[in-house]
C-alpha cells in the first residue's frame, strides 16, 4: 500500500508479507482457526512523489 506520511511530508509504499513461521506447520490446508499466528515482514520505501497505479503480485502458490 501507499500512503502520505504527514508527520515528515513524504509518500511512503509499504510491503508486506505474511509467513507461517521458521517450520511449516500444514502444507495441505490453512485456516484462519489454527493456533499459530503469522509472522509478519514488513519493509517501507520512501518515494520522491505520489503513486499513480499499484498492483499486487502471484506468489508461488498463487496466493496474491
């Protein structure tokens, strides 16, 4: 996503991307009911001006 930080006056993108963890915990099927929680990565870009257009990528597994 892509935003106006306010505070310092520029636009920023943020990246993010969600993991299960260091071991995989099922390979087969994932539900939001099971009792790990995602390990988060995030990394945030400074940009010289606004964005026009955005668009998300396919990970291996066709999860977008």
């Amino acid at each position: 996503y892509t935003y106006y930080n306010q505070r310092y006056r520029r636009y920023e993108a943020v990246s993010s991307s969600l993991f299960e963890g260091p071991a995989q915990y099922n390979d087969s099927a994932f539900s939001s009911f099971d009792p790990i929680e995602p390990v988060v990565q995030s990394k945030a870009y400074i940009l010289p001006y606004g964005v026009n257009a955005i668009q998300v990528t396919t990970t291996e597994k066709g999860i977008t």
